[in-house]
C-alpha cells in the first residue's frame, strides 16, 4: 500500500514538471513573438523615417537648386546690365537721326536735290557716308538694319556727299524712345539677351522689348517690338 502511494507521489511530481516545462515554452514563445513584433515594428518606424529624411532631402535640394538657378540668373542679368543701357541708348539716338533730330548741322549751307534740302553736317561724329554707316552697324544689325539703312544707302539717303563734304536731309516726324523706369534683362545667354524698359509713348505708357546680340565683340540691337506688336515697327 506505501508503495502505491510513493508510486502517485512520483506519477504526480512527474506530470507537474511536464505542465511547468510546457508553461516555460509558452511563455519564451509568447516572449519571442512579442521580441519579433516589437522589432518588426522599429524597423518600420526606421524605414518610415528614413524614407521621410529622404523625401526632406530631395525637396530641400530642389528648393536650394531653383534658389541657385534664379541666383545666377540675376547675376547673370546685372553683369548685362552696362550694355543693355548702351543698347537702348544707341537705338534711341539712330531713331531720333532718323526723325530729323540729332545731327548738328549748318541751315545757313544747303544743298537741293530734287525737291530735297540738304543741310551741311558740323556733327564731329560724321564727315563722310560711310562714317553714317559705321555708326549704324556698329550699334545694330539683323532685321533692324533694313529699318534704318536708309540713312546712309539707298535711292534718297538721309546722307548725302556734295563737293566732298557731307549733308543731312532733315525729316521732322515723331521718333525716339522716351525712357521711363528701369531696364529688364531676361533670356541671357554667352551671346545675347532681351532687355525691356517701359517709355512714354505720346503721352501713354508703352514698352519697348529689344533683343540684342553680340556681333564682332559689341553688343548690338537685332530688333524690337513695342507692346508686343510687329517687329521692328512702332
């Protein structure tokens, strides 16, 4: 009878460690689990981060890349901005000749050809025709050549030569650019760009647009628009 009991004493201790060595299982199973949850959950937490630096990054980069661009482009602009100004300013003085204004000139020494007078130039910057047309070519070129050639070539030329002296065929008409504002420069590359400035336009606000190219080392005008209209016509 003792023995019997001795023997369920031991079945019983045995069957307990059984259940204790399951339940340890249990609980290193559950605790691997919540270990593997846990790391799962930071790596998601470090990738989410990491793509969020990432799309920071990029966009901080683009902003500093357009930042840079608009940059150099003012700069760009500024270092144009001596001959844009000598730009607008020799367009300005070959349209005023063409008006009939700009050239000094002797009323008292004429000569006639045809129903034309001619007055004998004492303007220092010309002597000769071809003094006119350097003048001219040296500050525009392009189609704007074709606008205002007519001052040096052609069948009745705003200059002519009698006895070796040089004379001037005054034609009074509304001409020249009255500049208001300040100019604009855009669209600059190695060899050219556009410059805007706003005038007085008979008494209105217009604005001129010139597009300017450089030609053997000077900067020059190729041609214009007034408010967006036709090119080289005001």
């Amino acid at each position: 009878m003792k023995k019997r009991i001795v023997m369920c004493i031991i079945a019983s201790a045995m069957i307990c460690g059984t259940f204790a060595s399951c339940g340890n299982e249990t609980s290193r199973s559950s605790s691997s689990a919540v270990t593997t949850t846990a790391e799962t959950t930071e790596a998601g937490t470090t990738t989410a981060e990491a793509t969020e630096a990432e799309t920071t990054t990029e966009a901080v980069t683009t902003t500093e890349t357009a930042a840079t661009t608009e940059s150099s482009s003012e700069d760009a602009a500024e270092e144009h901005l001596t001959d844009a100004t000598a730009v607008l300013n020799n367009l300005n003085t070959i349209d005023r000749i063409v008006g009939g204004t700009e050239v000094e000139t002797d009323t008292a020494d004429t000569k006639q050809e045809g129903a034309d007078s001619f007055e004998k130039v004492t303007d220092s910057r010309f002597t000769t025709v071809d003094d006119v047309k350097k003048y001219v070519t040296d500050s525009i070129c392009g189609t704007l050549l074709e606008r205002y050639n007519s001052l040096y070539e052609g069948d009745n030329p705003y200059f002519r030569e009698f006895d070796g002296k040089l004379y001037f065929h005054p034609v009074p008409m509304g001409c020249g650019f009255s500049f208001t504002g300040e100019p604009v420069i855009t669209d600059v590359t190695e060899d050219s760009f556009t410059v805007s400035m706003a005038f007085d336009n008979f008494g209105g606000t217009s604005d001129l647009r010139v597009k300017a190219v450089k030609e053997d080392g000077k900067w020059k005008a190729s041609s214009f628009t007034v408010d967006g209209g036709a090119e080289n016509s005001r």
